[in-house]
C-alpha cells in the first residue's frame, strides 16, 4: 500500500449548555505544507463567552508552539 493512498480525516462536534450562546471549548487543527496535521482540543474551564475565549487562546498559542517545535 503506498503511503500516498492514505488519509487522516478530523472532525469534530461541540455541545452548548442550555441557555448559552457559545461553547466554552475550543478546537483548532492545521495541516502543516509537510504533510503533518496539528489538532489541538482545549477546555476553557467553564460555559460561555469567557471561558471561549480563553480556550481559544490557548488553543491558538499551543498549536503555533507546536507548529514551531516542528520546524
């Protein structure tokens, strides 16, 4: 089987509480140009607007650290 044959699929799916607009994780993939991917799933620690955006933030940082290290 030849390696160009195969795939890595992601996907993913997030559940709001009851009442809340946004979900308080946050889930970021790249594909790096050497054919690597990066997902990052982060939990920002709570529900809502605050606990968004601290997840993303994390997540963002943490994948560029690791996209870096890759380098």
């Amino acid at each position: 089987m030849a390696s160009d044959a195969l795939f890595i699929e992601i996907d993913f799916a997030q559940r709001r509480k009851a009442g809340q607009n946004i979900c308080g994780d946050a889930f970021h993939s790249q594909k790096l140009e050497e054919g690597r991917c990066i997902s990052v799933l982060s939990d920002g620690l709570g529900s809502g607007v605050k606990a968004n955006i601290l997840a993303s933030m994390t997540a963002r940082m943490a994948l560029r650290f690791a996209a870096s290290a890759l380098d």
